[in-house]
C-alpha cells in the first residue's frame, strides 16, 4: 500500500521563535528522499510533525491526499508511518530478535510476526547477533536494529533520522543498499543525515532545510551545487 506524504506550509513556533517556518515537503512511494541541513535547522522537529508528536501552529500533512494533521502517533502508525529516532530507543536488556519481534507484534498481523523478523533477521544481515543484547551493540549496529525495528512494522512510509551516525563505512555502504531496496519496495523513505556520500548516493530529491525554512529541493546534484546551500550547510 504505497503512499505520498504531502507537508505544506508548516509552522512551529517554541517561546517566539520559530523552528519551522512555512515548511512544504513531499516524498513519494519509490523514492529516497533527503531531508539535510545545519543542527537546529529544525529536521528533527519536522518529523516530529509529521509523525504526530508535535502539533503545528499553522500547516497540514497529508498522506495518500488525506488530511492526517489532528491524527496522534497511533493512528499515523496504523496508517503505515514508522520513524526512527536520532537517540537510540532500543531496550537495552532484550536481543535484537526480541526488539525486532516487539515491533513486528504491532505491525498490521500478529500471526506473521515470527516470519517478517526472519525476513529481517536475513534482510539486515543481523542472523549472527540475534541473541545480542541490545545494550551490547556498537552505536553503528544499534542504528541498524533501530532501522529493523521501523520496518519490521512493514510501513508504506518509512522517517529515517539521522540512522548513519555512528555507523562505520562498511555499515554505511550496506545500509545504502538496504535502503534501496526498501524503496524498491514501494515504500517513501525520508531521510535526515549528515553523511553527504550516503545522502548523495541513495536520494532520488534532497530538501535543504536552514533555520527553519527550505532552503532548496532538487536531485542531489542540483542541490550540492546551489550556492545558498553551499554557503549554508556544504561549506566551500
Ligand atoms: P535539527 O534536528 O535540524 O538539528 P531540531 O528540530 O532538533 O533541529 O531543532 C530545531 C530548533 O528548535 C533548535 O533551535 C532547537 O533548539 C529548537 N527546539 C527543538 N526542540 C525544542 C523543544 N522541545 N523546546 C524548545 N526548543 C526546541
Ligand atoms: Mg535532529
């Protein structure tokens, strides 16, 4: 079940000043699409919008042209959106099996629960730590089953934020793949991250956000050579 994410003209406004300031947004079943700039330009608070733990001031967000701005977390979830955290938010005492079953016990059917976190168990490369704790991983993997976790969910709509930290240039390489492939599969993946090969290479349209507004949207060659993003965010 694919779907399209529409955000429009969205406002966030902490004490008097705003961290999101009229932002629009669209990311499309198939496609990667990068959400990239400074720390505080305000990425994290936009998925915090779009996934329903932040009311806006001013804006709506939209999937499959259905309005789902008043929709809490929840119901978000069951209309097939799954996001990521820039903190890890494993539990630490259980194997990455049982994260992984956790979440796949939440997704649209139980009775398959088992089966899809095989699939991810294979898919992620995760067979020979399953029975790691997860309080035992690197940070690198720990993004990894963090990523597992969101898909084992089997969502049409998949907020990645900033899941490269940490993660080794091996790590980073197959985890680009992975991506691919989940977009392959029909799902719109958005994606926050600071590793410019990794937003380079995987992003079908990458969205420049800077001090609350876009800044510039475009292939991510277009935008690497925008002068307002160069000074901004890419440095010279
Ligand atoms: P990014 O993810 O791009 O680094 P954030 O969305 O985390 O940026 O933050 C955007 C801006 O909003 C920053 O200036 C940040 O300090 C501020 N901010 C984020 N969350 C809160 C909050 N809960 N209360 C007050 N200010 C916040
Ligand atoms: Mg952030």
């Amino acid at each position: 079940m694919p779907s399209q994410l529409e955000v429009e003209n969205v406002t966030v406004a902490f004490g008097g000043r705003r961290a999101l300031d009229g932002v629009d947004l669209r990311a499309e079943p198939g496609r990667v699409t990068g959400l990239i700039g400074p720390n505080g330009a305000g990425k994290s608070t936009l998925f915090d919008v779009i996934s329903g733990l932040r009311k806006p001031v001013n804006g709506s967000v939209a999937l499959d042209g259905r309005e789902i701005t008043k929709l809490g977390p929840a119901r978000r979830a069951r209309l097939g959106m799954s996001r990521t955290f820039q903190r890890l938010e494993l539990f630490g005492r259980l194997s990455v099996r049982d994260n992984l079953l956790v979440a796949a016990e939440m997704g649209p059917d139980r009775k398959v629960a088992s089966a899809v976190v095989d699939g991810l168990l294979d898919r992620l490369d995760l067979r020979a730590i399953a029975d790691t704790t997860a309080d035992a991983l690197s940070t690198g993997m720990g993004r990894l089953v963090e990523v597992g976790r969101a898909l084992a969910a089997r969502p049409s709509i998949l907020l990645l934020d900033e899941p490269a930290a940490g993660q080794d240039r091996e790590e980073t390489e197959r985890f680009s793949a992975l991506l691919r492939t989940v977009a392959d599969d029909g799902v719109a993946v958005l994606l926050v991250e600071h590793d410019m090969e990794l937003v380079m290479e995987v992003c079908d349209t990458v969205h420049v956000l800077d001090l609350g507004k876009i800044l510039s949207v475009g292939t991510p060659d277009e935008v690497r050579s925008d002068e307002r993003v160069i000074t901004a965010y890419l440095g010279a």
